[in-house]
C-alpha cells in the first residue's frame, strides 16, 4: 500500500518553497505506509501541493512511482491501493493509451482522463483512496473504495482544504485549527470507534466508503456517492446459487494473488482464514508462507489448529509464540499507530501478526469481511435464537428474568459458563448474560440494536456531552429496508463496523509495518454474490457462515472446521487489572484529566474498584479510557 497527502491554499500565499516544504513533511508524517520512494508536485499558482510515499507492490520501476501524469497532461494523482481488475481495464485502453508501466496505477489514471473521475471510479474493483487533479478545470477529486479498506481524510475551512491516508500527516500544517469534537468521544465511548464521516476532531471528515469528493478553487465541496450497498438489492436479477459460492471467491483469491513481491496468508485457525489460505495454496505452484501468532494462554490460543491446518493444506507455516508482557509492551505505541481514540483491543495482536508477517513477505491475504457477509458473528446467532423470547413475550417475564440475571453474581455465572459446552456458555459467560439482561427489558428492535453493538446502554453517567453523532446504526429507515432483524444487522455491520472498526484496525497495524493486506472476501463480486445468497446458507440457530464451512469440507477434515469461534481475542480483564493499574489509577487521579471535562471521573472510579475486586468486568469501558487518555 501507500500514503497520499496534500492540500490547497485557498488564500494563495505560499510560495513554491513552502508548497514544497509542506507537502514533504506531509509524506514524511506517511513512512511507514510507503517506505520505497517518495515524490511530489505543487502548482504555486492554483496553491495546491500532492505528495505520495510508495510502497511497491506491482512494477517495482521507478517509472511506476508518484504523482504520476496523464498521456494528455491533464490530470495529476496520488493513489493508494489496489485495482485487481487493473488488466482487464488495461486491455481495453491499449488501442487509445501507449502505456509506460506496468503498474495498475497508471491504468487508473488513464481511465480517469478517458472517463472522468467518477465514472472511472465506477468500474473498479479493488481497494484504494486517490487524489486527482483535472488542470483544466482546476478542480480535486478524491475517492474511496466501495468498503473503506483504504483510508482518508479531509479538512476544510474558507481558507484551506487537506487531505492525507492518516491524520498524522495533517497534523504538519501548522495553520489547520484542529478542534476535538465531544460529541465525536461520546460517540467513541459507545463504540470503541469514531464512525465514518466524523473523526475525533471538528474540522475534520472521514470521506466515507464508496464516496467521491470534488472541491474547486472557489471553494465550492460537494460528496456523492458512487456506490450503495442497497444497489446490489436494487438492481438484482435473481438470488445468488449456493453451488456458485466457491467460485466467486477462489476468484477473487486468485485475482488478488497478484503481486511483484513476496506474499502469503493470515491463518488464525478460524473457518474465514482457513478457506482463504485454503484456495490460495490451491491456485500456488510452491507452498505459500502462513501466518500465525500463538499465545502462553490456551483460552485465547488458536495457533494449534491453524499448525494442523498448515500441515494439511501444505503451506509453509511461519509462527511466534507471545506472551503477555508482549502485548503490555505494545500500548504506548495505540496513539501513534491510530491516530485517534480506537479501543478495538484485538489491536494489540494485530500489530504482533503484522511485525511477524512483514518479516517475510510484503504481502498478505487476509479473512476479514467473513463474519459481516456470511453470517459469523455471536450477535446475529442471539437474535436468531433469542428473538422470540426477546421480543413476543410478556414484559413481567422478561423483567423478572432480567432481575434474577442481576442477582446473581457474575462470577458464580463465569463459573456456571465453564461447566457448560462453549455453545450455551463459554468466555465471558457473566457479561453475556447481563447483557442479555439490558436486551429482555429493552426489547424494541432498534434497542435490541443499539445496545448488542454498544459498551454501554446509558452514556449519561459515563461522559458530560451527552449528544452524539448520528450513526446509521440506529436509523429506523434499515426497518423498512431490510425486514429480517438479523440480515438488517449484517448489512449495518458491513456499512459501519466493518470499516470503522475492523479494517482500521488492520489497515493501521499493517501499514506500521509496510505490510499490504489484501481481503478477497470484500471483492466487487464476491459482495454482491454474498448478499443474495438465501439466509439458510448462511445462519441456522447458533451456527453460521454454512456455506463457508461446506466448501472448506473440500480441504479440511470436520473437527477443524466444526468447533467454537475464538476470534483475535486477548485476556483484557487480566492485563488491564495486572499490567496496566498504575496507568489507569493515574489518569482517574489526574487534574489534567478532570480539567478535560469529558469523563465523569467519579463513576469510573467505581467502575475501576469492582474490576479490581473482580466484582464486574468492566474490561471493554476500561480500556476505552485508558485509549483514550494516553492518546489525549
């Protein structure tokens, strides 16, 4: 991958020198997201500056490096991604374009100035942000992959426009009034993560997936869509064949195996991981590299089976075992690897994964996207099972329920999960029952909503702004939209978890490792076909992603694949309560902090005392302030 950064004087009083200078400080802030080359290009009298860092990927030539220029001379870009269908456009263009490169950027680029911007943007199927500049018109472009895999931001006010892959590199223009949004922390508190369009501060907007902005000299902005999720439904012929499902994604695996340098696959042990590393190997003429991470703690350790896994499939199998001293060491580097509060703590094993596969290759296949389109995630199997004691019972049985819940100790319930199979009762046993409790005396659907995906169900006790942004989450509009509760809920986990929280997750750690991650399962196509595959390949009771796990029969034996989903977690509670005590005691007694007048500093303290007393576990609100904090 790579970093963009630039911006525009409104005010056109920088010099030539000063373009220069502030746009090299930009890519400088983006290293580590491109450490092969970097460039620039400013234009004193139109007062706009592009820098590029280079991570390179494909045509390794310095000829393939950016900004790049037009055939024409029109158009200027700063691109960072991949276009998989890069060829086949290329293939098309040949009779009108003398290509220089091999590189899929140059493609773009001329099927931006055949096309324009948007229509351009239309026919791509990959991951990316870019920046392009129409001379002729004296008018900025700038878009984002249909998911959001690739990042970007933009400031704006009546004197200045910037935009950069990460908010470090805005932070090098002295002259951007960069103002926190309390509105956009409480919002955090709730979500572990600030959701797309806002960021952590006022004058600055995420560009949300599947968006194109166009800004001119007289300052006029305006965003549009280019692509909604709600087209695939739109414009759907028939349902998607079940018997189609492995040859979309071996596809989409194939296409993006693509590659000049060194790749390989995540492989957690997981159902998602496992297909992915499955099909690549399939379509590899040598064994490809996988990558594991294990820990000293069996409950959160899932390097076993992806080791059997490797053997089976016959990859070449790369792991490192950790302990928790590692994942402690990890913390101060949060603030400056995500740029903004983001509590999402399977982060921590994220950047391990990352460090441990960049040792080998630059590139690497990820399975992010399964749970949101196949059906994978706990939530979803809650209201399948659940629904019906949740929402059609009488309201006294369900509130004598939930009191009964919140009698009972949370450790003698810990204790009961253990006993049970991991099914019924599992990790965190306690936690999913008080939550369960919160849900049976606010059974409304769009509750249900809010609360399966929220730290909290009240933020009134928790921060002083009690305004939050509006999140498409809670939009009664999805009623109407999507009738299923439980497909409702995949489709709002595509349009925002997805990409404000798991894909910023890896896409961060990743690039502070100039590591490429590529994830098939957010191919064009293979979104489309997900999407219009019937419900009962996907989710039935408590299981899910069927259709996954029919096709890994192919390469895996069953007791790989039938067992309970771990996910990328780590032992939070403990690591918050032992390693990290003193750093959390101290913010809580801190003036500074009191001073920010955002946390209600009292009621944490309360939290903080029952979680050292393993009264409660209040991990996930814990380690949102502590975030938070360190990252203030």
């Amino acid at each position: 991958m790579c970093g963009i950064a630039g911006f525009i004087n409104f005010q056109n009083n920088l010099s030539s020198e000063n373009l220069k200078k502030y746009s090299m400080l930009m890519a400088q802030a983006l290293e580590k997201r491109g450490p092969d080359n970097f460039g620039y290009w400013c234009d004193e009298a139109s007062g706009i500056a592009m820098s590029h860092r280079r991570l390179s990927i494909i045509d390794l030539s310095t000829t393939a490096n950016q900004p790049m220029f037009s055939s024409d001379g029109r158009y200027v870009i700063v691109y960072n991604g991949e276009i998989y269908n890069f060829k086949n456009i290329r293939s098309t263009l040949n009779d009108k374009i003398n290509f220089k490169t091999n590189s899929d950027t140059e493609v773009l680029l001329e099927l931006v100035s055949i096309l324009g911007p948007r229509k351009a943007t239309e026919k791509l199927n990959g991951i990316f942000a870019f920046a392009v500049w129409d001379k002729r018109k004296e008018k900025l472009y700038i878009c984002r992959d249909r998911v959001g895999v690739k990042p970007v931001y933009v400031y704006f006010n009546d004197s200045s426009f910037a935009f950069a892959s990460e908010l470090k590199a805005l932070k090098k223009l002295p002259w951007l009034n960069l103002e926190l949004d309390k509105e956009s922390i409480s919002t955090y508190v709730r979500l572990n993560y600030i959701p797309s369009p806002y960021s952590i501060f006022k004058n600055v907007k995420k560009l949300s997936p599947g968006s194109i902005m166009e800004i001119n000299l007289k300052k006029s902005i305006t965003v549009k869509k280019y692509w909604k999720v709600t087209q695939i439904f739109q414009n759907k012929k028939e349902i998607s064949s079940s018997n189609d499902t492995m040859g979309v994604i071996e596809s989409a695996v194939k296409s993006q195996m693509i590659s000049d340098v060194p790749l390989g696959v995540f492989l957690s042990g997981g159902i998602d991981s496992s297909l992915i590393a499955a099909l690549a190997q399939k379509n590899s003429k040598k064994p490809i590299n996988s990558f594991t991470i294990g820990f000293n703690d069996n409950q959160f350790d899932e390097s076993e089976f992806a080791k059997k896994i490797s053997r089976i499939l016959g990859t070449n199998h790369n792991e490192v075992y950790f302990n928790y001293e590692n994942l402690a060491d990890l913390i101060n580097l949060i603030p400056i690897v995500y740029d903004e509060p983001f509590a999402d703590s399977s982060q921590l094993p994220t950047l391990l994964l990352s460090d441990v596969t960049k040792k080998k290759v630059t590139v690497a296949l990820s399975g992010d996207g399964g749970d949101e389109l196949f059906g994978g995630y706990y939530r979803y199997f809650l209201v399948e099972k659940y629904q019906k004691y949740i929402f059609n019972q009488p309201m006294i049985l369900k509130f004598l329920l939930s009191r009964v819940i919140n009698l009972v100790p949370k450790t003698i319930w810990d204790n009961l999960g253990s006993l049970l199979p991991n099914r019924y009762g599992g990790k965190q046993f306690g936690d999913k029952l008080l939550k369960l409790s919160n849900l049976l005396i606010n059974n409304e659907e769009t509750s249900f909503q809010q609360r399966i995906i929220s730290n909290c169900n009240d933020l009134s006790p928790l921060v002083y702004e009690k305004k939050e942004k509006k999140i498409d989450y809670f939009d009664r509009k999805y009623e109407s939209l999507f009738r299923d509760t439980t497909f409702r809920m995949q489709v709002l986990d595509f349009l925002i978890y997805l990409p404000d929280d798991i894909l910023t997750k890896v896409d961060r750690a990743s690039m502070n490792s100039s590591l490429e991650v590529r994830v098939p399962y957010l191919d064009n196509n293979v979104i489309d076909h997900a999407f219009l595959l019937e419900k009962k390949n996907k989710i039935r009771g408590s299981e899910g992603k069927l259709i996954l796990k029919k096709i890994l029969r192919n390469f895996l034996p069953e007791f790989l694949i039938n067992r309970p989903k771990m996910g990328f977690g780590i032992p939070l509670d403990n690591l918050i309560r032992e390693k990290f005590s003193d750093k959390i005691e101290f913010y809580l007694n801190s003036k500074l902090v009191k001073d920010q007048n955002i946390y209600n500093l009292e009621y944490f303290n309360m939290l903080w005392d029952e979680h050292k007393d393993k009264k409660r576990n209040w991990q996930f609100l814990l380690w949102n302030f502590l975030i938070f904090q360190m990252w203030f």
